[in-house]
C-alpha cells in the first residue's frame, strides 16, 4: 500500500475549467462559473480527499493570461510553490492541464500558455500529464469538436503526446467523470523540468526554460512596440513635430531601459510588463491626437 498521498495539480488558461475540475473532485460548491475571463483561483490552494482507501491532494492554481495580474507573476507564484514542495521531497503525482473545447481557435493567448506549460513540465515528466479538454456540455456541433480535437492532437498537443502525455475528455462535468480522468494517476511522483532547474541546477526564474520562453514573449512584445513607435516618429517626422519625435524617442528609450531592468532581477520577475507598456502609451495618446489635430 503506497504511503504518500497522491498530489495532482492543475494548470492551464484562465477560465478553462480547472476549479470547476476541483470541485467535482472534492464535492466543493462554490459560485464559479468555468469559462469565466476573470480567475477565481487568486492563490495556490490545496485540497485533501479520501477516496478509494487513498489520500489525494488537488492543487489549484492561478490561471494564465489573467486579467489582473501578468503571466510572470504567475509563473513565480507557481514556481515558488513547485520548488517548496521539492526541497521537502514532495513530488506531484499528475498534472493535468484544462482546454476549453468550446475555443474556436488556438489563440495567440492559447499557445503562449501551452508553450509555457510544456516547458514548465518538461519531457520526463510528460507521461504524468493529462491534457483535459473541457466544457463538451456546452459543446453544439459535435463534428465540430471532434475535429478540433484532432486538430490538437495531431498539432498543437503532439509533441506532449509524443513524449508521453495523454489526452483526456471531461465530458460529464460530473463527479465520476472526473475521477475516471485522474484514477490512473499513482505510484511515485515526477519532478518537473522547471523544480530540477530551481533545486538541482541552482538557476534563477528567469535562467529557466520556463522563464527563458517567457523572456523571448517580452522580447517579441518589446520589438512589436518598438516598430510602433518607429512608425509613429515617421508620422511625426513628416509633420515637422520634432517635440513628438524627441518624446517617441524618450519612450522608445524607456521600453528598452524597461525590459533590461526587470530582467536583471536575478531572484524574481517582477511587475507586469504589458501593463506598465500599455499605462505608458495610454498616457502618450492624448498628446499625440493633440499634436495631430494642431498639425491639421
């Protein structure tokens, strides 16, 4: 008879069904509605269930792509409990990873976190992951599911697949459903590629493969707004604005002082880049409309 109790954590985008999954499990009913863009999962939190003569502790986790906080500060909120857990010998049993089957297509959003998760996991741990397609009871075009389901595991999943995972479908949104996805789940636990880089390499977050993916997402970002604000010098440019030219260059100055100075935090990521972006050109469109409409 195994000694531990059976740890499964679940992870995935934002309203994709994980607490949902939780409260199925653990016979909690609490008022969330799975599909939702707000998280309700605010914290890590663990639950502990009795069944079948064994132990089980779920874990739900903050969602991806949440509205109020940046993916980093999820990922280190995530990443400080995974390593936790490591250093006291714990490894998780499973992992299972919520897709909503009712998404149309895999957003940009969608494939950010996908990307992130798999490099979170890695290869060896892969044969613990479920990948849980969820909310086929909203589902209205069956053929239509079913080939987005084909087109996730012949795609987008294929690599997980390759290396072990498996795909599963939550399609009763009721208890013994889902049990029957997480039953196969036991024996010892797996340590994650992102806890065997924290403990065992010593790296920093963001020296990661996790954290190297999500660094190459800002670097992406970075250059998107920088081949903005170049367009807009053009613009100004060409209105003979040079104080709106001088200001773009000052922002485009501050993007990159911006970015270098995050990442050279070598403990933590810190504070939402997108937001601080989007504060910045916020405040910056009132001055260029006025510019435009003074030039015209």
């Amino acid at each position: 008879m195994a000694s531990g109790p059976i740890i499964i954590a679940l992870m995935g985008l934002t309203g994709s069904g994980m607490s949902n999954f939780i409260n199925k499990l653990t016979g909690t009913r609490e008022e969330k509605a799975a599909g939702q863009l707000k998280s309700h999962t605010q914290a890590i939190r663990e639950f502990q269930v009795n069944h079948s003569n064994r132990q089980y502790v779920f874990v739900d986790t903050p969602g991806f792509d949440e509205t109020y906080r940046s993916d980093r500060d999820i990922l280190r909120m995530i990443a400080e409990w995974l390593e936790k857990k490591y250093r006291g010998n714990v490894k998780l049993t499973g992992i299972i990873y919520t897709h909503r089957i009712t998404d149309n297509r895999m957003s940009g959003s969608l494939c950010k976190n996908l990307d992130m998760f798999s490099r979170l996991c890695g290869d060896k741990a892969a044969e613990r992951v479920r990948l849980v397609t969820t909310m086929w009871d909203r589902v209205k075009d069956t053929r239509l599911a079913e080939s987005r389901v084909s087109q996730l595991e012949k795609n987008f999943w294929k690599p997980l697949i390759e290396a072990g995972a498996r795909h599963k479908r939550f399609e009763g949104n009721s208890s013994r459903c889902a049990w029957k996805i997480v039953q196969d789940l036991n024996g010892d636990g797996e340590a994650l590629l992102l806890q065997e880089e924290l403990v065992d390499a010593g790296r920093n977050l963001n020296e990661t493969t996790a954290g190297k993916a999500l660094h190459t997402q800002f670097q992406k970002l970075l250059h998107e707004e920088k081949e903005t604000i170049k367009q807009l010098q053009e613009e100004a440019k060409a209105q003979r604005d040079p104080e709106l030219v001088r200001q773009l260059e000052a922002e485009q100055r501050r993007l990159e002082a911006e970015l270098q100075k995050t990442w050279g935090d070598k403990h933590k990521l810190k504070v939402s880049f997108f937001r601080r972006i989007a504060r910045l050109f916020a405040r910056k469109t009132p001055a260029v409309n006025g510019h435009s409409a003074r030039s015209n």
